[in-house]
C-alpha cells in the first residue's frame, strides 16, 4: 500500500472559539503506483487531507500510513525529511520560488533532501519539454512552463507518492490536458502513486477510479 | 545548491532594499576603517618621530611644550640653555649622541621653522630603523642648509637655492645673512618634511642671535649658580680676546664667518641619544632615566623622554577623540544593522509564502532559520567588505590632500590589524540582526502561508 488512512480526524478551531471539524476518514488506502482522482467542492476538506498525508498538517487522531510509515507517529522534523524525501507535491498555483530558475528549483526540493542531482534534475526537465528553458526563472516561463516546472520539481526526489492539489485550475484549457497527462504518465513512468484532488469532472473523468470526498469524508464534532 | 546559494538568491530577488542595506554598512565600516587607518597613522608619527632619542633636555617649564617645539616644531621653544651646558652634557661618558638645536626663526618664504644644528643631527636614526636619506649633501659649511621634502616641494627650492630667514620674536626682522641649500631630505612622514636645517656655526653667526656679552655672562651665572665673576674666569681667555678685536674697531661684516664666543651661544634643546652597554638596548633606558632624574636634582634643564610625552598627550587628549570617534562610527554600524533588521524583518510578511513552499518541499524549520541567518551575515559581511574597501579608498584618496595641508604622510595601503576584528563583531551583529526574523520564519505556519 502507497497510502492509508484509518479514522482521521481534524478539526480547527475557530475564532469565535467554535470547533469546525474538517476531516473525519475512517478509512481509504491506494495502493503503490494506483493513480486516484478525489473530487470535492471547495471547502470540503481537500486541500486539509492533503496537508495531512504529506505531514504538512497533523491530525487529531487516527493514523496516515505513507508508504509503511505512520506519519503521526513521527515528529515534526521526521515529517519534514519523509517529506522531502518520498512525497512530492504539485500546487494549484505552482509555488516556484521566482528568484530561482527552472533548474534551480527542481534542485531546491533535492538540496532539502540532501541528494542534489543536477543531471537527474536536468534529465526531469528535459521530459517535461523545458530542456531549452532551464536557465530561465518562472517569470520567464509560461504558465504552463511553470506548471511543467512544478512537475519535475515534484518528481525530484523519486516519490513514492504524488499529491496535486487542482495542478490544472490555474492553467488555460489547452495546457490542461497537456499537464494532466504529463504528470500521469511521469507518474507511471517512475511507479508513484498519484492522488489527485480537483472539484472538475473534466479531469476526474480522465481518472479510473474516481473518489468523492464526501463519501468517505463525514466530519462531525468530535472530542 | 545550498543554504548559502539559497540565502544569496534570496538578497538578489530584493536587490535595490538589500544594496541600499548593504551600502548603509559599508558606509559605517568605511568610516570606522578611515578613522581607525588614520588614527593609527598619526599615533605612529607621534611616538616615532621622537623615538630616535631616548632624551630631549630643554629649559625647565613644560615637558609637553619641550617635545612639542623640539620634534615636532608646533610650538614656541621654552627658553634656551647656555653652550657651556650642551657641551658638559656632550662630554659625557653615557651619552652617544648629544646633538644640539636652535629654534625660533622661520624662512622668509614659506614660513617654515629653521632648526639650526650639527651635522650629526642626520646620523641619528630619525625613527626605529630609519635614516635620513638625502638628495645633494648634508651639512658641511657655515651656512649650508638641508631641506625637508615639503618645504622644497611648497616652496620650490632645490639644491643651490639660497634663502633667508625671519627673526623670531615679534619684529619679524628678515635677517641679511643668506643660507644656500645643500641638500633636500627624503621624505620621511615626520615633521623633519616641514623643517630647514641650517649649520649651527651659521645659525649663530647671524645678526642678533648672539647674546650680548653682558646679558650673556649674567643669564649663565643664573643658569649654573654661581657669580658673573666665576662665569668670566670660565671664559677668561675667550674675553681677552674679544676685547682686543673690540679695541681693533672689527667690524661685524654678516657676509663672512665670524667668531662667536661660546659664552654668547645658547642652544634651545638637546636631543640625546645613550649609550647602550653590553649590546643591551635597556642599558639605554635605563641610562637616560638615570640622567633625567639627576637634571631634575640640579640647575635649570629638565630631561624628556619624548615618547612618553606624546603617550600621555595622545592617552589624555587625542585618545579620547578617537574613541569618540570609534563610538560615533560603532553608533553608525549599529544604526546600519537596525536598517537591516527593519529591512529582513519587513520583507518576512512578502516571504511568507516562499517559506512555506521550502518548508513545504521538506525544509526543516532549522534551515528556514538559517537561510534568514545567512542573508542578515552575507548582506553585513559583504557590506563590510565593501566598506573595508570604501574606507581604504577614502583614505588613499584623503593621503594626498593631508598630506599637502599639514605635511603628515599617510601610507594610502596602511592597514591597521584591529580592522580584522570588524569582521567578527560584524557577524555577530548580523546574528542578532537575523535572529528575529529567522524566528518569525521558524514559526510560520506552513498550512496558513500556502493557503493565503
């Protein structure tokens, strides 16, 4: 198994001082190299679970297995390297840092890992169709260069899991398809497992197995 | 790629706020480094000019008016003491070099103080190690002069250049008796630059400069103790003759040499140099401390060590500018790390988002810190760097110009070691300055600055 969730459970509170639950999963799993689609309106938690499998928030309760670890039984700093290490993450809004070109961000997230490989960097970017831009900062690029760029930064640590949060919402419609499939097929090429949430049916038909996240998401109140 | 690069990156993406930052640190640290390269340099030139002789004896009244007038030729001599007492000290046996100088008189063009002296004066190692070096000659005749470097710069003069010179006091009488240049001095960074050397048998032979008989006789009775009489059994043979050239009708002709009588002479210091026993050099301090002290017991002089003199103006005085100075330029640099603060502090709510998206790619929240870290040192430390070099610019460039004005040289390439010491306390300001918002990074909340 790539992921497992059993009975997750998140709440935030509120200013007013109210508990607002998010997450309450009793259980979902994917197994390695499985590509997922999870579909949800806005608000509806996607983005919180995604956080949590990837250690960037932690749970209430429950347990978030990624590839045979609990991550709620690792601390902050052990989050942090698992991270790194095997999840790779793909943004709506791509989140490259401006400052950094192609290259140089695709290393960022290796150079946190602490296995910086210029050519393994460089050969990512080459598939993604950017090996003439690597010099070029994301200002430089399109949107759907950065979007690419974003990509093979996620792909540089050889995940064993991809997390994409609406890779495709930000982009026009004739880069989507192009994304979704690059990112699909990289997928496949290197064996992660792809779980990926948006709330368009477009993408989410172009998906085996399609979950809806609020079948198996049913937050409540919890102590 | 590392933190360094990262850290790097991230000052060139705001560049014009993190130059302007860097600029203002490198404007403290030039300061400081010009005040600390120029500090240094006229603390040298004060305890080297003088170091060469281990005593200087002048009239008794103000050791630092002594020095003052002696070395460094800023000051009206005290008094002066009687030839009869230079040539006592000369004779004895602890001393290498009694080298005896008149002062007072200026030349006619320029203004520059006339030192008249021996020969001997250009033997003496003017600093630790150095000796003068001349174009032309020395000292030889009657009334040959030797040039420092800046008067012949000022005033033109070269070797066979004749002038004149004003008489000290306050009539300003331009004596008729005409010197002729010899020799030009190399330049040496001591106030010997600014300084006519003429014979001390010319200096004497002018009109006025020697005492009148009379006056002569009775101010060496003060000087010793004793009775005019004594003092005229002491030159017995020298008063015959005098009085049958007097009886002859000789005619004072400045134009040509003339015996003065010793008894007329009168020098205004004597620049002493000891001898050193069993190749010892503390035999030297140690000789002229004991001269000193018996000066002190006895007649009318006093005995200086220059050195110490100029050490306890520059600790009383000059001292406390400068470390006025070094807290007005720290103040400068504290100033420029509280811009940096401000800077990194304010452009933490921009970066909020570029620290999530670290943190989100696996950045621990230990290497977000540093990365903070790193720029507030690279941005202080590269300021300071800059400054270092802006510093020594600004002091290569003032050299000349102080140079001209007050005649003290100024190496353009002078370092002074405690600059290194910069370069620490930079970094250490630099911690403090990164902390807080290295801290602010450590503590952004990674869900929050993504989703905003």
């Amino acid at each position: 198994m790539s992921l497992q969730l059993h009975n997750v459970k998140k709440s935030y509170r509120e200013p007013d001082g109210n508990i607002l639950p998010v997450l309450n999963v009793e259980s979902f799993a994917l197994d390695q190299g499985e590509q997922v689609v999870l579909v949800g309106e806005s608000g509806g938690g996607k983005t919180t679970l995604l956080n949590a499998i990837s250690g960037i928030t932690t749970v209430d309760s429950g347990e978030v297995i990624v590839d045979g670890v609990d991550l709620t039984r690792l601390p902050e700093a052990g989050r942090d390297r698992f991270r790194a290490e095997r999840i790779g993450i793909v943004f709506q809004t791509f989140n490259l840092l401006p400052a950094f070109s192609a290259l140089e961000n695709v290393l960022l997230g290796m150079t946190f890992a602490g296995r910086a490989d210029r050519d393994f960097a460089r050969t990512l970017l080459e598939r993604v169709g950017l090996g003439k831009r690597l010099s070029h900062r994301p200002p430089q690029l399109s949107v759907g260069e950065q979007q690419r760029v974003a990509v093979a930064r996620a792909l540089a640590n050889r995940p064993r899991l991809m997390l994409a949060d609406e890779p495709t919402a930000s982009v026009d419609l004739a880069n989507q398809n192009t994304i979704l499939s690059l990112i699909r097929e990289t997928c496949s090429e290197h064996g992660v497992s792809l779980l990926m949430v948006t709330h368009s049916h477009d993408v989410a038909d172009q998906f085996d197995r399609v979950e809806q996240l609020a079948n198996f998401n049913k937050p409540e109140v919890h102590a | 790629m590392n933190l360094l690069t990262i850290a790097i990156k991230s000052i060139r993406q705001r560049l014009l706020a993190s130059s302007l930052t860097g600029l203002s640190v490198a404007l403290g640290v030039a300061l400081m480094v010009a005040v600390l390269v120029i500090n240094g340099v006229i603390g040298r030139m004060f305890s080297q000019s003088g170091s060469g002789y281990d005593l200087i004896i002048g009239p008794k009244g103000s050791d630092l008016q002594l020095v003052l007038s002696s070395i460094y030729r800023v000051s009206p001599p005290i008094e002066n003491l009687p030839w009869r007492f230079y040539t006592q000290i000369r004779e004895r046996r602890d001393i290498e070099h009694a080298i005896p100088i008149a002062l007072g008189d200026t030349t006619e063009e320029g203004g520059f103080p006339i030192v008249g002296t021996i020969p001997q004066y250009f033997g003496v190692e003017y600093a630790h190690g150095r000796k003068f070096l001349v174009k032309g000659d020395f000292l030889q005749g009657t009334w040959d002069a030797v040039i420092g470097a800046e008067v012949a710069r000022k005033n033109g003069w070269d070797v066979g250049s004749k002038f004149r010179m004003i008489h000290g006091g306050q009539d300003d009488h331009v004596h008729d008796e005409q010197f002729t240049v010899r020799g030009i001095l190399k330049r040496t960074g001591t106030p010997n630059d600014r300084s006519v050397f003429v014979h001390l048998d010319g200096f004497f032979q002018i009109d006025g400069h020697g005492k009148p008989l009379e006056e002569a006789i009775n101010r060496e009775a003060d000087f010793f103790g004793v009775s005019p009489e004594t003092v005229r059994e002491w030159y017995g043979d020298d008063l015959a003759h005098a009085e049958e050239e007097e009886a002859d009708g000789h005619d004072h002709d400045h134009a040509h040499d003339h015996e003065v009588l010793d008894a007329q002479k009168e020098v205004t210091s004597i620049l002493v140099v000891m001898k050193t026993r069993n190749n010892n050099p503390l035999t030297r301090t140690t000789g002229s401390l004991m001269l000193k002290n018996e000066l002190k017991e006895g007649f009318q002089a006093q005995g200086v060590n220059p050195i110490e003199v100029m050490r306890r103006l520059m600790d009383n005085l000059v001292g406390n500018v400068r470390l006025a100075l070094l807290y007005l330029t720290g103040l400068i640099i504290a100033v420029s790390g509280i811009g940096i603060f401000v800077s990194i502090y304010n452009s933490m709510a921009d970066r909020k988002r570029e620290i999530a998206i670290m943190r989100a790619l696996g950045a621990r929240r230990q290497t977000v810190f540093s990365v903070i870290l790193a720029e507030s040192i690279l941005l202080c430390l590269g300021g300071g760097l800059f400054g270092l070099l802006l510093g020594h610019g600004l002091v290569f460039a003032a050299a000349p110009l102080v140079e001209a004005r007050s005649g003290l040289l100024i190496d353009p390439f002078a370092f002074e070691p405690i600059e290194l010491v910069l370069f620490p306390v930079l970094i250490v300001l630099a911690s403090l300055i990164g902390f807080l918002p290295g801290l602010t990074a450590y503590r952004t909340d990674v869900a929050d600055a993504l989703s905003n």
